[in-house]
C-alpha cells in the first residue's frame, strides 16, 4: 500500500482523466468503489488499462475499490441483484468491480460501511473473505466504522482480521484517536479521506502556518506529511495537477519529533 492515495469520488465523467494524471504525476495507489452514486469505476478501469499499455506492471499499481451495501445506492444504479442474498450481492458487485477495472484481482475490497445489523455485517465479511481466499481479493477492510466496539467485534469474530479502516477524518469524531490506536496495536492501516475538507480550522492553526512558513511548504502538505509520519494514509482527490505534484512532495520533508508533537496536540 503506498504511502498517499488518490481517490477517485464524486469524478463522473473526469475520472478516466483525472486517475491518468495522478499515474502520470506519480501516485501508486488508486480507490475508487462499485457504488455508482458517487463512484465511476470504469473510468478507473480505462485509465489503469491505458497505464499498463505503456508497460507499466500491474503489481506495480495499488487499487482498492469497495462493496456498498444497497441503502447507500441510487435505486436506479444498483451493480447487483437487489433481491439477491448479501453474500451473492457481494460476489456479483466484486464480478461487476473486476470487469470495469480490466483486472483480475484488486489489491484490497472495503466494505464501504457497517450494515445496520452485526449479522448482516458478518455475512458480508465472510463473503469478502471467501474472495481472498480465491485471490480475487488481496487484503480486506472496512470504510465508515467510527465505532470502536464494532470495529472490535468485527476484528474478533473474523477469521481475516481487517487490514484496512478507511474513515473521514475530522474533528467531530475526535479524528478516531481510540480507533487509530486499536489500529495500531492490530497491525490495520488507517486511511483518511475528507481529511483537508473537513479541517480548515487545522490548516489555519499557527502552528501549522508556522511549520509551512519554515519549510517553505503548503499547510495542506504539512498536515499530509505529519500523518504519513504518524502512520495514517492519507486520501487525496484534487482535481488540480499542481496540487497532485505538491500532494507527492510531501515525502521531501521529514517533521521533527517535537514537531510532531506539536501537531498532535491539536487532534
């Protein structure tokens, strides 16, 4: 898993573009999911088939899609029977990911977010594991889970633990410290979307302003850096090739320990 991501929401008819440009600028790492609402997964597909025409290997390119359940889809766009049990809704929406993708496997499926009931939430994830148990699946994880105790319960009764929990990052949810930390402990990689979106309050902080002024960066490459540093993997889905290039330069600078500190006291 590369260190940044590029994410792929809300990119409709751009999204074959913009994942070209972020290839082209450097990122190794793209998301995107099988949910059409939000997501144009096909688009993603174009442009990683154009990018391994020009002899890229695909090993060499990190792609993560997810399963959304059916409350979180345009009733007109559904990628999978409806009336189908949930474990078959995940295989047809994973069948329906690898075709628009052009892949034979993903790097790692998420579920998109808890079910309402833990029951349902289990039938999913042993159909997510069934599909790493076949290779189609290299890792598995769980986006929107900002309960500890489900997360937990989650990590106990699976038989493959989670290996990714994708979650917005902001203040309203304490920016998931007891999460991060559970993260932590299990060996999960923690994924942060919205996580400039949602924090302007951080990026205006002057000890932010202050650590931008000194190395001659952007707040917004500033709080990226300190969260690859502290172990997060942040998602960034500008539009802009500029901010593509300032996104990848984060890893030209290294904070200090008491700089890192220093940020951290602000979460």
């Amino acid at each position: 898993m590369p260190p940044i991501i590029y994410g792929t929401a809300w990119k409709k008819e751009r999204t074959e573009t913009l994942v070209t440009q972020a290839l082209r600028a450097g990122f190794g790492g793209i998301d995107t999911a099988c949910q059409p609402k939000h997501y144009h997964e096909p688009g993603v597909g174009e442009a990683l088939a154009s990018w391994l025409r020009e002899g890229i290997r695909r090993e060499d390119v990190y792609v993560q899609t997810k399963f959304t359940s059916l409350p979180g889809h345009d009733p007109q766009r559904i990628p999978y029977d409806p009336q189908a049990s949930l474990p078959e809704q995940v295989a047809q929406s994973f069948a329906t990911s690898l075709r628009n993708l052009q892949t034979n496997y993903v790097d790692a499926l998420v579920l998109h977010s808890p079910l309402p009931r833990e029951e349902q939430t289990m039938q999913v994830w042993r159909a997510m594991e069934s599909l790493v148990d076949s290779g189609g699946a290299h890792r598995i994880g769980i986006s929107n889970c900002y309960n500890l105790d489900v997360l937990e319960r989650l990590h106990g009764a699976s038989r493959i633990k989670p290996a990714i929990v994708q979650n917005r990052f902001y203040a309203e949810t304490g920016y998931d410290r007891d999460i991060r930390e559970f993260c932590t402990r299990h060996a999960i990689a923690y994924q942060s979307f919205w996580t400039l979106t949602a924090n302007p309050q951080l990026l205006a902080n002057d000890t932010v302003r202050r650590l931008s002024l000194e190395y001659g960066r952007t707040p917004a490459q500033i709080l990226f850096r300190y969260l690859t540093q502290v172990g997060v993997t942040p998602l960034t889905g500008t539009t802009s090739k500029a901010h593509m290039r300032e996104d990848l330069a984060i890893f030209e600078l290294e904070l200090t320990a008491s700089e890192l500190r220093a940020v951290s006291a602000l979460l």
